[in-house]
C-alpha cells in the first residue's frame, strides 16, 4: 500500500462529537489561540507560536504536504460549533511493517473532555480498517501524563520508556511508548458512530 493511497485526498473522518478534515488557512486563527499557549506547546516538539504569522508558516507547511500527497495532519473540528481546537495525524506509517505512530496536540481549553481520546480511537480505527496496519504505537515525554492517559483510554498498552530517545528544544527527552495491535482494539472498543468520506473538505 502507497501512503498516495491514502493521503492522496485526505478522508474526512466523523465522530459523535468531532469532524477530523483538512486543515485550511481561515484555521489560523484558532490554531494559534492554541500555539501560542504555553500549556500546550512545552508537550510537544515545535516551539510556541509567537505571532499569527508563524502559524501561517506551519498552515502553509502542511498545505504543501497535501499538494505533495505526503502523510499530513487532520484538523479537528467541533460540530458543535465548528471551532479548530487541534490536530492528529500519523507521524509515520511504514506500510511492509503495517505499522504507523500517531501524534496530536489540542487546545487546553479542551483537556480533560474526552475529545482527544475520541480523536485518536478514530484514528486507530482508521489505520486498523483502511492503512493495513496491525500495530499502531505513540510517544509522549515522561512528564506529559495528559497525553499518557489518552493512550491509556484508547486500549493502548505501555511498553516502557526510552531514555533520552529525542532531542528536542535544546535536550534530550525520555519517551514512554504504547502501542496497539489490530486484534486488541477490535476486541476492546465498538466505534460503529465513525464514519469516513472518500474525500475532504476545502
């Protein structure tokens, strides 16, 4: 399986609460509320966004990953309101291992809601159903325990922490890993509510 197979045109996922789609520029805005929240931004690897201008750079770095039909990130949407609150995507997918790693950041405004854990399971479903995968893992620095917990809720098991396995704004950081398989996940979560379209929204 080609990563243009999928990436190609990036599906719109649906969940109860979310539509995961292709992120455009009027996201912007929202995207930097996020980014530029200190909260946020000293869990993940990129730095906090210092104007709205940066965040344009990183919209328009991932608009020329859909352009190029490389692995890119859905945007999370509210349907509630249709607000931007954050992104996923598969950080990797190594398609003659059938296996990929997800990574995702939200706005702090909507931690603890259950929304990013509703966000991944349909990712994870996603990957299992349409990617060929039968392991799907994710990373997060030892000190992020928000992010640790999602992996948690999501089915995944902890497998252990890597010392100093990324270098990241200026150091080294420890990474505790977790990971899926095909079989478990079919076993412990019934997500019959997502739903995916052949293609995305513009």
């Amino acid at each position: 399986m080609e990563v243009e197979s999928i990436f190609g045109n990036l599906p719109v996922i649906e969940t109860k609460r979310l539509i995961l789609r292709k992120i455009t520029v009027e996201d912007a805005e929202d995207m930097f509320y996020y980014g530029s929240n200190d909260e946020v931004s000293k869990h993940v690897t990129w730095h906090t966004h210092q104007s709205l201008s940066d965040t344009k750079e990183f919209i328009d770095f991932i608009l020329k990953k859909y352009e190029n039909k490389e692995l890119s990130p859905w945007g999370i949407e509210l349907k509630e309101n249709g607000k931007f609150i954050g992104t996923i995507d598969f950080v990797s997918w190594q398609p003659k291992q059938n296996s990929g790693e997800i990574g995702y950041a939200i706005s702090h405004d909507y931690w603890g809601k259950g929304i990013m854990t509703e966000a991944v399971n349909a990712v994870i479903k996603f990957g299992f159903e349409h990617m060929d995968l039968v392991r799907i893992q994710a990373r997060c620095f030892v000190e992020n325990i928000g992010s640790a917990r999602v992996m948690e809720k999501s089915g995944m098991s902890f497998e252990g922490i890597a010392r100093k396995a990324f270098f990241a704004k200026g150091k080294h950081h420890d990474l505790k890993t977790y990971s899926i398989l095909k079989e478990e996940f079919e076993h412990y979560n019934d997500l019959s509510n997502v739903k995916h379209t052949k293609s995305a929204r513009i």
